[in-house]
C-alpha cells in the first residue's frame, strides 16, 4: 500500500504580497522633482513623484492588496529595475504568448526606456503585462488608485484584451475613461469602507483633476477642439478641482455616536403578605369558623 503525500493550501498572507523599495538618489530625485514642477502646480500635489513613499502608505498598501486577494500583483517603489520588467513580462501567467511577444515587448521596451526613476514618466502606474504597481508619489489616494486599477484588471476575464482595448481608435479613449475611473472608484470606495472620511476627501481633491487630464486627451482624440490644446487641459484640470472639492464637501463626517444613559432600575416593591388567620381550637368556634 502506498501513501501519497497530501499537500494542504496555504491561505495567502499580506507577507506573500512583493513590495520593493528602490534606493533613493540625491541626485535623480532633485531631476525627477524639477521635471515635475508643472505636474504638481497643475494638480496641487506637492507629493507627485516626490520618491519617498512612507512606510504607512506601503503598510495600506498591502492591506489592500491582502484583503482584494491580489496576492500576485507586483509592488516596485522607487525602483529602476529593467531585469525585473522584462522577466515579469514574460512569467505572467494571466498572458498569453502573443500578447507576451507583442504588446508586452513593447511596453517592457518602453518602460525600460523612459527611466520613470529619473523622468517621472510611468511613474505611478499599472502594467497589467507584468501585474506591476509602479509608485514613485508619496500620496495614498495615488497609490489605491494604482492598486484599483490592478482589482480592476485582475477580475476582468480577459485581461490582455482589456488593456490592448485603449490603443484602438475607436474605442480607445472611452475604455480609458472607464478605467481610470474604475480604479479611483476602487480606491474611494476601499477609504470609505475603512471610515477613512478625511482619506475620501483628500482622494476626491487629487484624483478627480487627475482624471480630468484624461478627459481632456479623449476630448483631444474624438473631437476637433477650436481653441489651443494646452488651454482646453487647463480648463478641464480647473474644472476638475472644482468638481474635487464639491464632492469631498459633501462627504460627511459621520456623528459620534451618543453613549448610551444609564438608567437606574428601581427595585420593586416588597410584596404584603396577609397574616394566616389563626385556627381556633374551642369546638364551638372552630364550628363557627367552619360553617357559619
């Protein structure tokens, strides 16, 4: 008789999750932050691409990955690791083998070229070819807004077709939309769950002009804009921080609740019992007591 080694599942814990921290140069970060200066005017984030993402944000992070299941996504902070792309490119298993030689190369090429580290290019993103959260802002709606897309992504049952959807005309900037705003609404929504109310507030006021940006390249796309392209942005990232502040304006604070008064119960009143009526015990008046 043989006896087969039964192998038992392990539920995946938050230490499963990979997050790695890239090591901080003086001076790439003093480049990367200049290159960024128009970025953070336009969007009122002085945390855009800043490059020290706090140990807080990452513990979030993880939380949120832990808690979506999302135990395979990837987390690079900070980091310039071109092995790393290339090598993720090619061993996610949600990729076919086409997509993996196509559109994979190319975005392995692409990231690989522009240095996010140095650039601020691709900094903040999603890479739904390697499963890779890429964070370089020390910003947490920016951050759940990276691991929204990678929920968003992850429970789509074709993953690599709902990526290549941005790049076809026709459709490409609409599905944009739809994505981006699939992962702000993850992200708000996971801060409101968590009663997070102030988090919420903060998100609305980053991503809604973020998002806004994205607007403005789809309007760009399917419409033939009169006025010049850099006031029509500007217009729509205006208009994005007024419609931030009107929605976090109406997330409420929720009351405390009131504690609860002690109400004092009063004992109750001692029972009156009669006194037992004596028997007599003379025949005469037990006879009376009997039958008259």
């Amino acid at each position: 008789m043989t006896i087969q080694n039964i192998s038992y599942y392990k539920p995946k814990t938050k230490e499963d999750i990979e997050i790695r921290v890239g090591q901080s140069y003086f001076i790439l970060d003093i480049i990367r932050n200049i290159l960024s200066i128009p970025g953070k005017i336009l969007l009122l984030n002085r945390n855009l691409n800043s490059g020290n993402v706090s140990k807080e944000i990452i513990d979030k992070i993880r939380d949120y990955l832990h808690e979506n299941g999302l135990h395979d996504v990837d987390v690079s902070i900070n980091e310039y690791n071109p092995i790393k792309i290339w090598k993720r490119t090619f061993s996610n298993p949600k990729t076919s083998i086409l997509s993996k030689c196509t559109l994979g190369i190319l975005y392995a090429i692409f990231e690989t070229l522009t240095i996010p580290k140095l650039t601020g290019m691709l900094s903040d993103s999603y890479n739904p070819l390697t499963n890779t959260v890429n964070l370089i802002s020390n910003d947490l709606s920016i951050a759940l807004h990276e691991c929204g897309h990678a929920k968003d992504f992850n429970s789509a049952k074709y993953p690599t077709l709902y990526a290549l959807a941005n790049a076809i005309p026709m459709i490409g900037p609409a599905t944009t939309l739809y994505q981006e705003y699939q992962a702000s609404a993850n992200a708000i929504e996971h801060l409101r769950q968590k009663g997070d109310i102030e988090g919420v507030k903060e998100a609305w006021k980053t991503l809604t002009p973020a998002f806004s940006t994205y607007m403005a390249y789809a309007g760009e796309m399917c419409f033939t804009i009169s006025s010049p392209l850099w006031i029509y942005s500007l217009m729509n990232i205006g208009l994005g921080h007024l419609v931030g502040q009107f929605m976090a304006a109406k997330e409420k604070t929720p009351a405390p609740e009131k504690p609860l008064k002690e109400v004092a119960i009063k004992a109750p009143p001692p029972a009156v019992t009669a006194a037992p009526t004596p028997v007599p015990t003379d025949k005469k008046t037990l006879y009376e007591f009997c039958f008259v």
